[in-house]
C-alpha cells in the first residue's frame, strides 16, 4: 500500500487511516483529524492495490472485515465508518462530550450513512438501477434535510454549542458538500433549508479546518 501525508500539517505519526483516494466514506474521519490538529498517515489504496489486501490475514484489513476504512492506532484496529469517524472525533476533537451529546452525535453518524447509501444508490450499478437511484433522489433529500433543517440550532451554532463542531457537525457538513457523494455535487436544490446552510458555513469557516478544506479543493 502506498501511504500520503496530506499536508504539512500531518506527519507521520502513529495513526493510521486506511482508505481510496477519495472521500467517500473516510471523510468524516479525515475532518475530524484536521480540525483537531491530529498527525495521521493518510494511506490511499488503488483498487489494484486494495485488492492485493483483502482478506491478508497479515494486513488490519484482512484482520478485520475486508472493507475499507480501517484505522490503526497503536494494538488498536477499527473498521466500519461511523467507528473509524467516533474514534477520531474523539481523539481530536470532542473527549469530553456526555452520554447524551455521543448520542446524538451517533445519530448523525447514522443519517450520514443513510444519505450516503441514497447517493451511492445513483452512482453505481447498472444504467437502470442508477437511473432509478437519481429519480428517488429529490424525494430522500427532501426528507433527509428537512428533518435535519428542524433539529439543528439556529443561526449556524454548532449542534453542542460551544466553539468548535463535533462529529456530529462534520457528518451533516460532509453529506451536503462531499464531491463523491454529496447533495451538492449530485445536483440537489437545498435553497429550502437556510439552517442547514448557516450551519455548514460555520464548519466550512472553522479556523483549524480551513487548510484542509483548501488542500482538498471542495
């Protein structure tokens, strides 16, 4: 495999995130390590060389369940997104949240993954079952962010409060501005939902999050 360090900011250092080179269903892991100023190596596999792994009972992914992302920590190893995502939030960012607050947080890790699973329903599969994937969009993004416009606070706070987004926040951000997939980039119209936007402006204006949002370029 073929590790990358992102930017200067993250050295090589003793956690390691496993994933392709793109977004997909890493990037809420990798938002949560920049904002939080965690060194990580970024290791982004080809499809060749994911191949070469799976199952490799001498590779954390073989050691796992043969899906990507994996994170490696230490004798610490994480597969399935919404851990890998928990997991780096709370190194980075959020150690102190209550029960409660991880709940919620929970919450959105879980609506992340089920617009994501909308999305990718539109970009993979056979012409038809894209096209019917693409037809059903409106209606899911209609539903997913307009329970969302409810719940989240006004005037772009972060959903805890406080100065700084927890996973929660960079699951929300991330569905909507993700180029693969996102709400946006698959042509969604979120004029109806101005929370939703302040909100991600909030994240998008995050001071530790700006260079990386730069370096990645969406």
């Amino acid at each position: 495999c073929t590790a990358v360090s992102l930017t200067t900011l993250f050295t090589m250092a003793g956690v390691e995130l496993i994933y392709f080179d793109g977004p997909g269903r890493a990037e809420v892991a990798r938002l949560a390590l920049a904002a939080g100023g965690v060194a990580y190596t970024d290791t982004r596999l080809s499809f060749p060389e994911f191949g070469a792994i799976k199952g490799d009972p001498s590779h954390p992914n073989g050691q796992l369940f043969g899906s990507l992302p994996v994170l490696v920590h230490g004798d610490l190893k994480l597969a399935q997104s919404q851990a890998v995502s928990l997991y780096c939030a709370e190194l980075a960012l959020s150690p102190d949240l209550t029960p409660a607050q991880r709940a919620v947080d929970v919450m959105y890790l879980g609506l992340h993954a089920d617009v994501q699973t909308d999305l990718y329903k539109c970009m993979f599969g056979d012409d038809e079952s894209k096209a019917k994937g693409l037809a059903a969009l409106p209606a899911a993004t209609a539903k997913w962010c307009a329970a969302t416009e409810r719940l989240l606070p006004e005037g772009g706070a972060f959903i805890h409060g406080g100065s700084k987004p927890s996973v929660g926040d960079l699951a929300v951000f991330d569905f909507v501005t993700s180029k693969f997939p996102g709400l946006k980039a698959m042509g969604q119209d979120l004029s109806a939902y101005p929370k939703l936007k302040a909100h991600n402006d909030a994240v998008a204006a995050f001071e530790p999050l700006k260079a990386y949002l730069e370096k990645r370029g969406f």
